[in-house]
C-alpha cells in the first residue's frame, strides 16, 4: 500500500514538521511495516510552469518528425516573450495547454535543463511529459495536455503536486484494514495521540425499494450488496489532476473519471467498487455460484471457464463479473475515446463478500487483484455504504451526475465479534504491569467498545475481522503501548539434559572427518533418475524408487535423492573444474525412501490434540529418512613434497572412512569383498554391522568403477564410501568398558602366511585371531608381498602377534604354542601355509 | 697414612722413584690435553693407562720392594693414576660435548619448509553456526529437537494455524511431494518438504509434557531460485519455549542473551509487530548492528556496510505461541503459555563472517569451507 503523506495528512493533522521518514518510524513502531519513503520531486528545481501552444512549425529531413513550437509562458521567462522550444512529441495542438520547464530548471534524476542548439534550432526549455517528471504513467505516452482553466505562467510544481512524500507498506494478512488511507490515517491519529477525521462517516440515504434490482441467491458468499445509481454523466468529463495525481502516488493508472473514481474510493475506505455501464446490464443483477462449464471473459479479457464455488455477480444473460476479483468485459465503462460513446449512466456496486470464496477464486484463476487482495484480508463490512456514497458524491461533482434516489440494500449482516478478557491479560502475555485503564484505553483506540470491570466484554469494530482471540486483543495493547518498551527476563527452565548421544555422534562424525583432512559439502537433494543409471544401479535396484515432487524447480530434477552420492560427486566434479584437484568431500544428510505403499497425510483437527493414532497415520504417509554419511576422494590423498612422494586416494582411504565413522560411533564394522552399482567390482568393499545379532549391509566402499567416472565426466580413480547412519549407531557398543592393563612383559611372534591370491586378509586375520587364543593382545598386519619366490596366483600376509598374559611372564615356549595353533586354524580355514616351512 | 720407614731397604727401583712417576704422570697428562678428538684421546688413553703403559708397568714393579718401602711407592703410583684417570675423564667429557654441540649445529633444520602433506578438512559453517547457535541454548538448559525435512502439511501448516484457506498459506512457496495416483485418489499426498523448522515445534510438544524447552536447527525449503541472496534449501533454527506464566518480556530477555552470546555483552534487540499466523502477539526480531553499534545511523562520514547504515540487522520472527497451536498440540493454553523465534542461518552467517554470496554456500567449493574450520 503506497500512502502519499500529503494525502494522509487530509484525515489526521500531523505537525507540519513531520518527514517522511518521521512518520515511518512511528507507523514501524505501532507494527506498520513501512519498507521505504520515496521523496518525489526532492531535487525538482523551477521554473517549472503552465504554457500556451502558439505555434508550432514541422520541421522535416530528421530521422523522426520535429516540431519547433513557440509557447507563452506569460511572465516566467522574465521577458513576456513567447518561448522557442524544439520537440519530438505530437499528442498537441495550438491552443494547448502544456507544461514547460526553463533553462535553469533540473527535472528528476538530476537532469538539467539549458537553452541549447538542436535540430537547427535555438531550443530554451522543454515541453515536458509525465514521465520526465517523475509522475509515474499516465497513460497517454506522450506530454502532458492540462485542461484549458489552468492560467499560462502559472507554478506547475505546486499545480501537478510534483513533490511529496510517499509510504510503502507492506500490509501483513491481519491488517487488511491497512489497505486504506482510513486505516493508515487511524493508526498514524493513534501513534500520533491526534483525532482521526474518519472519511467513511457520511450521510448516507435510507434503502428503498427503487433502488436498482439486486438478488442475492448466495448470502454465504455475500452478506452485503449494496448498489447506486448515478445518470447524466458528462461524456466528456476527466479525472482531474488532484485525483489523477493521488491515484498516479498511489501506484494506480489513471483510466477513465469513473473507474478513477472507483479506484479513488477504494483507497480511501478500503472497499473495493465496481461500476457498470448501466446500457450494458439487462435486468437484474444476481449474485450466485457458477454452473460448471460456465465461462466468462473478464476485463483482462481473458476467457476464464468458472469452476461451481465461483461466486459470480450476473445480470439476465448470465455472467458479469466474477465477485470481488474481477469484473466482466461486458458491461466494462466506457470512457470518451469508446467507439459506442462514452457510458453517461452507472450503476455502482459496494459488496462484502466471503474472504475464503474470493481467495479460492483469485487462486483458482491465478488472478489477484486489488479488490480479491482486499476482500481475502477482510474488508469493512460497515463502510460499504458510505464508499457507495463517496462513489456518487464525486461522480456527481466531477462528471456532472445526477444520483438517483433508488438505494438498494441487501444486508445479511454477522453479528458484532465479541471476546471476553480479565482486565490483565494483556499484562500477562507481555509481563508488564499495564493496568485495567490503559488496556481500555488502548481498545477504545482501535475502534473497540469495551464494557466491564475484572473482566472485560470487547466488542470489536467492523474493519478488524483479524481480532478473534483474547491474545489479539494483548498484542494490540501491547504494540501500542510500545514493543520497544518491554523489559528483558530470563525465564528458568528447569534443569536440561544437554546433547543426546545421537546429537553428540553427528558432532563428532564431522570432526572426525574434518580431521582426517575432508571437507563438508551441503548438497540440494534434488536428482534426476537419469543418475542412477549413471551411477549402473541394477533396474530393480530400491534405490531407483524415489518421492518425487509435484512441483519441482527444475524438470531434470523433480526427485528427492536415495543415496548423497549425485550431489556430493557433482560437488567433486565442480571443484576439479574449478581447479581443486586433490580432493576429499564428505557429507552427512537425511535421504528419501518412500512407503512400500503410498498414502496420503490426512487432514487432523486442530480443536484438540490429535489421538496417537491419527498422528501414526501421518508418519505411516512420510517416506522412511535416514540419515546417511558419504565421502568421495579424487586426486592426491598425501601431497608429494620435500619430505618424499605423494600418494594418491584411493579404495582403502574410501573404507577407512567406514572405519572411521565406525569407530566414533563405537560399532563394529564387518569389512568384505563386495559388489555394487558405482563400484569398481573387484574394488568394492561390503561394509556391515551387526544390529540386535542380526549382519545387516548398511553401505559400499571403494573405488568408483571407470564407467561411472566416464558417464559423471569424474577424475579417474575417484573413490566412494556411503553409508547408513542411523544403522551405524544402531550397532553402536555402546558405553567403552575401561580395559585391565596387564603389566607384565609382552611376547612377540611374526608370521608369514601364504595364501592364494583370493582369499581375504580379514579371513585370515579373524583365524589367526581366533586360533591365538586369549593370550593374543594385538595382531597387526604389517607387509603383504607377491612375486615369484611365493608362486603365482599367491601372496604372503606378514602378521605381528604380540602375546601377554594377565598373571605372569610368558615363557618362549608358551607364546610360541600359541603362535602354533592360530597358524593351524588360519591352515585349515585359509588354507595359509607357513612361509618357509 | 703409611707405616714410618722403620728399616730402610737400599734396594732401588728406577721406575718408581719419584721424580720418574711425576714425569709419566705429566706425560699422559699433556698427551690428554693434546688429544684433539675422541679417537685421538682414546689412543692416549691406551697410551698412558693401558695394561703396557709406563704407569702400569711401574705399578706392577711395586710388588718387588722391601715391604716397608711398598706402601710409600704405592701411595705415589696411585696418586698418579688417579690424576691421569680424572684428566681423562675431563678430556673426554669436554671432547663429548664438543662433539655434540657440533652435532646440534650439523643437525639444523630449515623450519620455515611448509607442510601440507595432507591438507587440512573443515566442517560446513552452516552446521557449525547452527552447533553454535544451539550450543547457547543448551547452556541454558534448552534440549535439541530434530524432525523430518518431508513432512505432513499437518505439522507444517494445520497445526500452527494456517488454516486452508489462510493467506499467509499462500505466503510460503511450498515444494508439493506426489501423492498416490489412483481411482480414489488425484495425486495429492498432503505432503510437503517443511517450509520451516516450526513444525517441530508442534511434534516436540505432542511428544512430551511441558515444561518444553527446546531449540530445533534444521534444513527447510521453498521454491526460489538460487542467486547472490536466496537459495531453495537453507537452514533455520527454531526455539521453543512453553511453561507455567511465560511472557514475552522473558522472550526478550531470551533475545537478549543469545545475541550477547554470540555478538558480545553489550548487545541487544529491539522487537517490531508483525503478523505469523502461529504467534500471537507476534514481533519481527533485530539485533543492534554488532559492527557499527548503531553509531552509523544519520552519520555518513562512518557508514556501515553490514547494516547498510540501518543500525539494526533483521533477525528474524517470534512471538508467543498462538493458543491456538497449543490446543491443537494438546497444551492447556489457560494453564501454560509459550514463546517461539526462528531465524534464518544462511543470513547469520553473511552478516556475521562477511559472506556475500548464497552461492559460495552451496556449491561445496573447497576454497570456502576450508577457512571456517571445525568450529565458529
């Protein structure tokens, strides 16, 4: 809503010394959100004034016509002369009156005027259009044509109200009241402890029955109707520049004096208008819902085919406007350039209708206008009247009308809202100790008539149809009395629990990879099925059963993503673009799995609590989120330097990761050879745990198969690891037991085992393991080597055992049975043979 | 103390006279000052104390004196012995630390080489302000609530009072989760990613009895595109508070507190009306510039870029819960009354680390995130 101050300060005396910005203040703190002040004309400088076309000679031979007009300005040039100016504009003619700026002048934006040499001609100022000065659109495209009244020589700046001041506000849904200079002038007279010149307190003539017919067959949908009538109007008539201007600040166009009227008014009181060409309108006019396949073109003059919950305005023919949004193109004003002639009669219609209706209609057609914007925040019903007579009034000033004594009326009006309040709930909710007087006091303010002593009876006025609850009413008491000015108390929970462990094991999952050199990247969860097929995931694989969005940003993604893996290999592939080679990303975040079967999240009450099982019915229709951790590597994982070689990333770091995220969440993690989708399969390791002793897979590592390297444009030899949290902390050992620390001297064997190439190193591990027996403190494998002295398709695994036993020093021999039989088991599991032996 | 010479035996050893031991003594004594090095000094040392040196060889002469003149020319041999083994002794310390002082020197190291064999990681300055934002909270005793990111439009909306038909429903630019396409059904799910961190509010509150103090940081989403200031997916964190006799002057000290935590004690806010449909009375929330401490305003010889010269930087919302959601979510509103804020972190951490750009948060740019560590 764009408030001209000169026009506020019509319904409230504001001291002459108050800015712009004064004002915004005090609207700001009173919860107006004023977002800025314009200053129009602020570095405007004269001359600036009201000329007569004299003459006015073509000039050809330019690329666009030119005309060099000779224009008086009676005394303003100092000289009487008539003044020489070249234009390029043509909507005038001699005899005009026009607006001339002189050499000295500076126009909006700073734009200097001087007398200078053009088109061949001595050109000494301007023939100027509403658009070089800062007037906004007028419609007409072209310079400013005054009516014939206007005196030549006369100060244009004050004649066209060049300079003011206007407030921006943005209205929020509970203040539609502020969608008027009468609510903005009452919130200004209240900031302002001024009285408040109510612009909808008029005479208004009684309904009668002569009025112009109106049925109403939908009261649900408008419970007041109200139409006049007003005849003769000039055909000629036009808004004049005081009205023009206000609608120009405003941010309104300039039309035609009777939807400039209408528009007028619906500023000033906030009720939306809408007038008919009375010619145009056959019999009665209805309001009603539509018939399904029923159409209308409105006055955008677009087609709308109407859904049943439409609530239309009709005449005898059927539809003529759909109610409270936008009217219909058949019975659309005429103004004085129609080829049929201008409409000399109107019938003027001031309705309430429902907000929900009207906003389910704008909606439905994707049509918000000033009226539909109106009525969804809820309009005065009470004023209707008095903006139907506001509407006469100046038609019959301004177009020469006469008004018609007929006065229709249709009221269903509701019942005035009442709410009862104690005297001090206001203070209550904001923990001050207003009084019962100042709370009165601050309701009367608003409009409220306030009955009672402890508790308080408040009946609320029309135009505040946002006041329904006793908490309502506290805040207008409260943001009167000032927001700025509440005190500042800590309230004392009671004592908290801190973090959960889950809480704490997300922290310390990210410091842990942080630490261990990878950065954290927050990808959108937005993917493509096409990825999955990059990604070589099998046609039946789970992870391709996605929620998809009905209305996504992009087409190519309208899914939610299964597996962090698309976002976080498109982050590694946009840093390697950028440069960024050596590369370790992680991210930890929630993916999507929907229901086995889909359902849909019902609707609950909101009068009471929800039972368990209506709130178990809404998560049963939510897809399963875990949260998942991923990593991706690329490039160098050590740097070469000038303490020796590099080493690239790869398969083991990706399973390290695994290791890592296993060790802080205090889970054993089951590492095995493994095949899936983006994996290279030989280099794919199945990472598992246990959870209620039931192996469960909860992820991949590895390195990246080329294939899907090549299809994602990826660094070779990039390597993954991704995996399911949420299992992870499941399989969780929860709290460490502290270990007993033998302190007698430890026994160490090594051992070299051979085994066929194929088999697993954590086979032989978990054998020698097993076999050692309890004396075994730590087994480390240490080298593991190939090559022609161990036989083809073999290696040797070299283990360290180091041995201790809690109550003694180990003899030679004890620790060398023990070496004994976990090399036995590993034989007869593994089929490792001892090397050398 | 040795016997008197009671009976002189004239038998003399040429060796052990005095005189003689005195110049075998000086002798080893100038061949260990000599010794320039270990091995120079361990040569004198077999030299002049080895099993042939002239010392011990005159030692073992001892034996063939008369008794009584033993002890008098094995007191002397002795006491050469002695300072020869002492001088050598010194000799050799000296030379040993001569050499490690050497050594230390050769040893030296250009310690400015630089190290990044592996480069360092960070954590996302979006998780970590959330971690630091909650973390103040926590300290008061406030718990951390979490809750899905696809959510019913229920939590989302119903239950914090955005009616169907409510404007500010319109306000929030919802991404729409498909539903079941069927006979009996046209696709819609009544689900929604959460356009905000409220509705945990309303799960935290169906979950547990109050008192209820909790702050929720989480990951929301709405349909604007990605540019310098906005980003379809972002982060907010939410606070509830819901007790016996709460206010809203306790929401403001609760204002208070967290922006001194985090900006310094001499901050404050201011709050402004506004409207939410799930407070009411409901505020716009700012904070005192923490750069220019408002002094910028109306002063433009000291402008400001952080709060455009405003004084104040927009927080966020808050207000005291709407009764209304309190019933929908099972709490007595005539016994209990709560407070809630809710802010954005994207914006946070622009004003608060100078961060111009939604993009560079986005993108997972390592060149980013680096700087910003493991905490902030």
């Amino acid at each position: 809503m764009r408030v001209p101050l000169s026009w506020l300060r019509e319904y409230v005396d504001l001291p002459a010394t108050e800015t712009g910005r004064d004002v915004q203040a005090k609207l700001i703190s009173a919860g107006l959100e004023v977002e800025t002040v314009e200053h129009l004309g602020a570095d405007l400088k004269g001359p600036l004034v009201v000329g007569q076309v004299l003459t006015i000679e073509e000039l050809d031979g330019f690329k666009k016509p030119i005309r060099f007009c000779t224009v008086d300005v009676g005394q303003a040039n100092g000289t009487g002369e008539p003044q020489e100016i070249v234009c390029g504009a043509r909507n005038f003619a001699v005899g005009d009156k026009v607006v001339v700026v002189l050499p000295g002048a500076v126009l909006p934006g700073g734009f200097a005027i001087s007398a200078r040499k053009t088109y061949g001609r001595n050109s000494h100022g301007m023939i100027c259009s509403s658009d070089e000065l800062g007037m906004g659109d007028d419609g007409t495209k072209g310079i400013i044509v005054l009516p014939p009244e206007h005196e030549v020589g006369t100060d244009a700046v004050e004649l066209l109200e060049l300079v003011d001041e206007v407030l921006d506000i943005a209205v929020t849904p509970d203040r539609g009241y502020c969608l008027s200079l009468r609510g903005v002038a009452r919130e200004a007279a209240i900031a302002y402890g001024l009285p408040l010149r109510d612009p909808a307190l008029l005479d208004v003539p009684a309904p009668n029955a002569f009025g112009y017919p109106v049925k109403v067959s939908e009261p649900a949908g408008c419970d007041r109707f109200t139409a006049r009538t007003v005849t003769g109007l000039a055909p000629e008539a036009r808004s004049p520049i005081w009205l023009r201007r206000r609608l120009q600040k405003a941010g309104m166009r300039p039309i035609s004096l009777a939807v400039d009227v209408t528009n007028y008014v619906m500023l000033e009181l906030g009720q939306p208008l809408h007038a008919y060409d009375r010619s145009r309108i056959q019999g009665a006019i209805g309001v009603r819902r539509a018939e399904p396949g029923e159409k209308l073109t409105t006055l955008d003059g677009v087609v709308r085919t109407l859904d049943p919950e439409d609530l239309l305005i009709t005449d005898d023919r059927g539809a003529i406007g759909l109610a409270g949004v936008m009217g219909g193109a058949n019975t659309e004003i005429a103004d004085h350039g129609h080829a049929a002639g201008a409409s000399t009669e109107v019938v003027i219609e001031a309705a309430h209708f429902d907000p929900i209706s009207v906003a389910r209609t704008a909606r439905r057609h994707r049509l918000a206008s000033e009226a539909s914007k109106r009525f969804e925040r809820g309009v005065d019903p009470l004023a209707a009247s008095a903006a139907a007579q506001r509407t006469v009034d100046l038609l019959v000033l301004l177009a020469g009308g006469t008004a018609e004594a007929g006065v229709t009326e249709v009221i269903a009006p509701p019942a005035p809202h009442t709410i009862t309040i104690p005297a001090n709930h206001p203070d209550k909710v904001a923990g001050v100790d207003y009084g019962r007087e100042t709370v009165v006091r601050r309701l009367q303010e608003i409009g409220c008539d306030v009955y009672g002593q402890d508790e308080l009876i408040v009946t609320v006025p029309s135009w505040r149809p946002d006041l329904t609850d006793p908490n309502d009413l506290a805040e207008e008491v409260i943001r009167l009395e000032g927001y700025e000015n509440l005190p500042s108390t800590l309230p004392k929970p009671p004592a908290g629990l801190g973090l959960t462990d889950r809480q704490r094991l997300h922290r310390r999952i990210g410091r842990a990879l942080a630490g261990a050199g990878y950065v954290e990247a927050l990808n959108y969860p937005f993917i493509g099925e096409d990825v999955f097929d990059q990604l070589g995931l099998a046609a039946d694989d789970p992870k391709r059963r996605v929620v998809k969005l009905v209305n996504p940003l992009s087409d190519e993604e309208p899914a939610l993503r299964t597996t962090l893996l698309p976002g976080l290999l498109a982050a590694l592939r946009r840093n390697d673009g950028r440069g960024s080679h050596d590369l370790a990303l992680f991210e930890t975040g929630l993916v999507f799995q929907p229901q086995d079967e889909l359902r849909v999240a019902g609707r609950l009450p909101v009068d009471r609590r929800p039972t368990d099982e209506e709130i178990a019915s809404l998560t049963a229709a939510l897809p399963v989120q875990p949260l998942h951790a991923a990593v991706v590597l690329a490039g160098a994982r050590e740097q070469a330097g000038w303490w020796g070689k590099g080493r690239p990333a790869d398969w083991a770091d990706a399973i390290e990761a695994a290791r890592t995220l296993a060790r802080e969440a205090g889970a054993e993690l089951l590492v095995r050879q493994g095949q899936y989708g983006p994996w290279h399969p030989g280099r794919c390791a199945e990472l598992a745990v246990v959870i209620d002793g039931a192996e469960q897979v909860i992820g991949y590592a590895g390195e990246l198969h080329p294939g899907v390297l090549k299809a994602l444009h990826l660094p070779a030899r990039s390597s993954a690891m991704e995996l399911d949290l949420d299992a992870l902390e499941r399989a969780s050992a929860g709290v460490p037991k502290g270990p007993h620390i033998s302190s007698f001297p430890v026994a160490t064997q090594d051992v070299a085992l051979v085994v066929d190439q194929s088999v697993p190193a954590a086979g032989v591990e978990a054998a020698l393991r097993e076999g050692a027996g309890e004396l075994l403190e730590s087994i480390r494998l240490f080298d593991v080597f190939t090559g022609e002295q161990i036989g083809e398709g073999k290696k040797s695994l070299a283990y360290a055992l180091r041995f201790r036993a809690d109550d003694r020093t180990l003899t030679v021999d004890e620790a060398s049975a023990a070496r004994d039989t976990a090399v036995a088991l590993a034989a007869e599991r593994t089929g490792a043979v001892l090397r050398g032996a | 103390m040795s016997a008197p010479n009671k009976s002189y035996d004239p038998v003399e050893v040429e060796a052990l006279k005095p005189e003689e031991i005195e110049r075998m003594r000086d002798e080893a004594l100038a061949a260990f000052a000599a010794a320039d090095s270990l091995d120079a000094l361990q040569e004198a040392k077999v030299a002049h104390t080895g099993g042939t040196s002239p010392l011990a060889l005159a030692n073992r002469e001892i034996g063939a004196l008369p008794p009584h003149a033993k002890a008098d020319a094995g007191k002397r041999v002795g006491q050469a012995r002695g300072a020869v083994n002492k001088a050598l002794g010194a000799r050799q310390a000296e030379l040993e630390a001569e050499r490690d002082a050497r050594v230390l020197v050769e040893e030296a190291v250009d310690v400015t080489l630089p190290y990044d064999r592996v480069p360092a990681g960070a954590r996302h300055p979006l998780t970590t302000m959330m971690e630091r934002v909650a973390d103040v909270f926590v300290s008061m005793g406030y718990e951390v609530a979490e809750g899905p990111e696809v959510e019913a439009e229920w939590f989302n909306f119903d239950a914090l009072n955005f009616g169907p038909d409510h404007p500010a429903r319109q306000m929030q630019d919802t991404f729409f989760v498909q539903g079941p396409k069927g006979a009996d059904s046209d696709g819609e799910s009544g689900v929604v990613l959460r356009t905000h961190t409220s509705p945990v509010q309303a799960r935290t509150m169906l979950d547990r009895e109050p008192p209820v103090y909790v702050v929720c940081p989480g990951r929301v989403f709405r349909t604007d595109e990605l540019d310098a200031t906005h980003t379809p997916v972002f982060h907010q964190i939410e606070l509830l508070a819901v007790d016996e006799g709460l206010t809203m002057a306790d929401l403001k000290g609760t204002l208070d507190h967290m922006v001194q935590s985090l900006f310094g004690a001499d901050m404050k806010t201011r709050l402004r009306p506004n409207y939410f449909p799930f407070t009411e009375p409901s505020a716009e929330m700012d904070m005192l510039c923490y750069v220019c401490k408002g002094e910028s305003v109306g002063n433009p010889d000291r402008p400001c870029r952080t709060c455009s010269s405003e004084g104040w930087i927009e927080l966020g919302g808050c207000g005291m819960v709407n009764p209304r959601v309190l019933t929908a979510c099972g709490v007595d509103p005539e016994k209990y009354s709560g407070f809630a804020f809710g802010f954005g972190i994207e914006r946070m951490l622009m004003f608060r680390h100078n961060v111009e750009d939604m993009r560079d948060m986005v993108e997972g740019d390592v060149r980013f995130t680096r700087p910003f560590g493991m905490e902030i």
